[in-house]
C-alpha cells in the first residue's frame, strides 16, 4: 500500500517505520520542515530505543515531504494538545491535517486517526472535512496508540490494540493494514467507543497516580514513610497502589483526562484527580522552603527535565512548574538532565549545576542520577530531596547530606 502519515512525532514516525518495514511505500509529511531535512539527511529527530535500527532497515520504503500525496491511506498523527486557557482540547492541527487530505484524498481510500480526541470528533469534525471537496466513499477508522516512550516500538507491536471503524468495511480494511505489523490482538468498535475508551485509559492512570499522591501527602501528616505503606499495601492480592510523585507530564496522561471533562458536569473523579496531581509541583516547592529555610539568596538545582525516567521527552513536565514557583519565591534555579538536548537552560554537566546550589531535588527517575556518587559533589550546602525515592539515601546520609523524601513523615 502507499501510505501517507501526517506528524512524524514520537507516535507517526514509529509507526510510519514499522508499515515501511512491513512492505508498505511511506511517505511521512511534517509541517516541521527541521524534521523533514533532518530525516531525509538519513539522521532521527528524536531518540527511542531500536528506532535507529528499524530507520535503516525501512529506509527504502519511508520518505519525508513537507507535502501531503493521495495514497491508499492517510494516518493522522498530530499533536492534540490542551488550549491552555480554557482546559479544552486544541484540535487546530487535527483539522488542518484532515484539510490536507481533503484535497487529495479519492474515492475508496482509507484515513486513520490516531491523535487521542474527545469523543465525537471523528464524526462531527474530521469527516466533515475529509469529504469537503465532494468525496463521498471514504473509509475512515480512530485507532488510538497506547505505546509509552522509551518501549514505543514494543508496545506497537506486541500491544493490543482497538480499532473503532465508520462502518464494519472501514473497520476490517483497517485491521488488514495494523495486522502487517501489530502481533497484539485487535478488537474491533465504533470510532465514539474508541475514542472514549482512550480517554478512559489515561485517566484511569491518571485517577490512580492522583490517589497515591494525595496517601504520599497524608503520609506525611501522619509522621509514616508512604513507601513502606504501599509496599505493605500491595501485598493485598488485590490491592495495587501506583508510585507518588512531583506531578504527572507527558503529552498523554496530564492532558486526556480534560478531552472527558471538558463538555460535562458529571466528571467529577476526572478533574479532582488533575486538580491533585497538579498540586504537587506546589508540594514539592514547599519541601524545599523547608529545607533551605535558612538559606540567604538560594539556589536549588533541580535534576531532570523529562517527565519520566530514562526518556528525553519534557513535554508537561513538573519540573517546569517547580522552577517556575520557586523562581517566583525567590530562588534560584539550576536545571540538569543528561538526556535532554537542545534545551538552552540545560546545564551540560552535573558540576556546572550544582556550582553554588544549596539544595539537589531529584524530580527524574533517570536511572543515570542513582549512579551520582555524593562524594565527588562540590554543594554550598548539603541538602538533598528524593522525590521520586529511588537514592541510596543512606549513602548520601553518610557523606553528610540532610535528606528528605517525598511521601516519607519519618525523617
Ligand atoms: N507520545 C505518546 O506517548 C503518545 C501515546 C499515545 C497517544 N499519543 C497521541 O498521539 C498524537 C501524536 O502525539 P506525538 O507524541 O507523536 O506528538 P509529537 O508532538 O511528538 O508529534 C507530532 C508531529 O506532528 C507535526 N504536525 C503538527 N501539525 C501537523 C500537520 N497539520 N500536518 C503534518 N504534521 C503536523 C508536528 O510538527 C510534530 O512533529 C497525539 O494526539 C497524542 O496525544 C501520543
């Protein structure tokens, strides 16, 4: 087939690789004319796990073009980001990829939509668009992605996957054209089920990141170390408790669960559970007044940009709003993440950021941070807080370090 996929982000380009791969003609368009040289100079946009690999085996049947082409089948896979005012989905990039299509598209050819939406928008936004010019025989399917970064081209291949077609047509070409890569199962819907069943994934995650959170807070109050609790916890056979945090970011979960509450009064779990979980940057900033409350003129260096451990992707990330508040009261602030590049606040080496720090708070749980050896570190003050609690805190405690821990009220 001669697939056409607009949005060669950490979901379209995977994806584009893994259909040129199976033996499918791919043409990847981007807006982003960066992305388009870059791939066309043979070099990725972005680093994943075996996607380098995948890149030179797929190379003969994946081009880049800033341009849309009719083809067999069109997969959109653009950013749906949150409109920051007022907390609704902004489907400016949906629509214009779905215009793009519109006036190429032809009469029985296929057009996928990956992009995570609110329900209904693939029946009252984008196919109204699609047969703008007159086109009436289209086949169209959502099929949501649910990969994580940092496995991406794992989880497409071995996840299960839902497919909610226009009609039972649409569905099963659809499912033909997934097959030649998915080795998960795949079932089959309506698109407002699958695009309602994405949405409830993420705030699933969501809701439960938010509960262990708000248990990390009362832990505190309560003087006992969350951690111990939840372990102990999760011996129950039916009991499993998430990891609390500084915040949750990510293109995926701190945003979809808005796409559920944004046309309804009855989300009420939903928006609680953003409202606690985007409480904790403020958390995190007040155990640090705590820690450097004697502290004249501080400077805190804040380690990891990346929303989650071992990926470079900042997109939501807490560490954003932490220095955001801590700047607004008055501390300095120090950022470092070894992974992240390109990003003109990132000190390049972990001696550059904690030149004159009174404080280290680990936000990332990049396993490259529980390889610091406290010892070689040259702090103006040795204080330390884990928030994600994976430090040898003993070993910091021992090189003089005053220590504290997210969720523990024991110390
Ligand atoms: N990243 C994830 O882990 C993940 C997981 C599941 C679902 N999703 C969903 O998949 C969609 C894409 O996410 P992503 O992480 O790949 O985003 P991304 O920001 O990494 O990539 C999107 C790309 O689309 C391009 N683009 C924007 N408008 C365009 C247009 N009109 N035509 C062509 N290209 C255009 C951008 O330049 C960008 O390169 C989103 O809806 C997201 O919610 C993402």
């Amino acid at each position: 087939m001669n697939i056409c996929i607009l949005g060669l982000g950490y979901i379209g380009l995977p994806t584009s690789l893994l259909l040129a791969n199976a033996g499918n003609k791919v043409l990847g368009v981007d807006i982003n004319s960066n992305i388009v040289e870059k791939l066309n100079r043979n070099e990725l946009p972005f680093k994943e796990p075996g996607l380098d690999e995948l890149f030179k085996k797929a190379k003969n049947n994946f081009q880049a073009s800033s341009s849309v082409q009719s083809s067999d089948a069109y997969i959109i896979s653009v950013p749906t980001p949150l409109e920051s005012e007022m907390k609704m989905a902004d489907l400016d990039a949906v629509k214009s990829a779905s215009s793009a299509i519109s006036k190429v598209i032809k009469e029985g050819q296929i057009v996928i939509l990956e992009s995570t939406v609110p329900p209904g928008t693939s029946e009252h936004l984008i196919l109204p668009i699609l047969r703008e010019k007159g086109v009436k025989n289209i086949y169209y399917a959502h099929c949501p992605e649910r990969a994580i970064p940092g496995k991406t081209l794992h989880e497409m291949i071995h996840n299960d996957r839902i497919i909610g077609g226009l009609d039972k047509e649409s569905t099963e070409k659809v499912k033909n054209l997934y097959s030649s890569f998915v080795q998960g199962n795949i079932f089959l819907t309506d698109t407002k089920t699958a695009e309602f069943v994405k949405l409830m994934e993420n705030t699933f995650r969501d809701i439960n990141i938010a509960l262990a959170n708000e248990f990390s807070l009362l832990a505190e109050e309560a003087h006992i170390n969350v951690w111990e609790a939840i372990n102990l916890a999760n011996k129950h056979p039916r009991v499993n408790i998430l990891k609390p945090g500084p915040g949750v970011g990510g293109h995926c979960i701190a945003i979809d669960p808005m796409f559920l509450a944004e046309k309804s009064s009855k989300a009420r779990i939903v928006t609680l559970a953003r409202e606690i979980n985007s409480g904790m940057p403020v958390h995190v900033v007040k155990m640090i007044h705590k820690m450097i409350k004697d502290v004249k003129n501080p400077t805190i260096t804040l380690l990891g940009l990346a929303y989650k451990g071992n990926v470079d992707d900042i997109r939501e990330s807490s560490t954003f709003k932490i220095k955001r508040i801590a700047e607004n009261e008055g501390i300095s602030v120090k950022l470092y993440d070894p992974l992240v590049q390109n990003y003109p606040e990132n000190s390049s080496t972990l001696e550059e950021a904690i030149k004159n720090s009174d404080c280290l708070v680990l936000i990332t749980d990049h396993d490259a941070f529980k390889e610091i050896d406290p010892k070689k570190l040259l702090m103006r003050h040795k204080n330390l807080i884990d928030a994600r609690n994976i430090l040898d805190h003993n070993l910091w405690k021992k090189n003089g370090y005053q220590i504290k821990v997210l969720g523990d009220g024991t110390i």
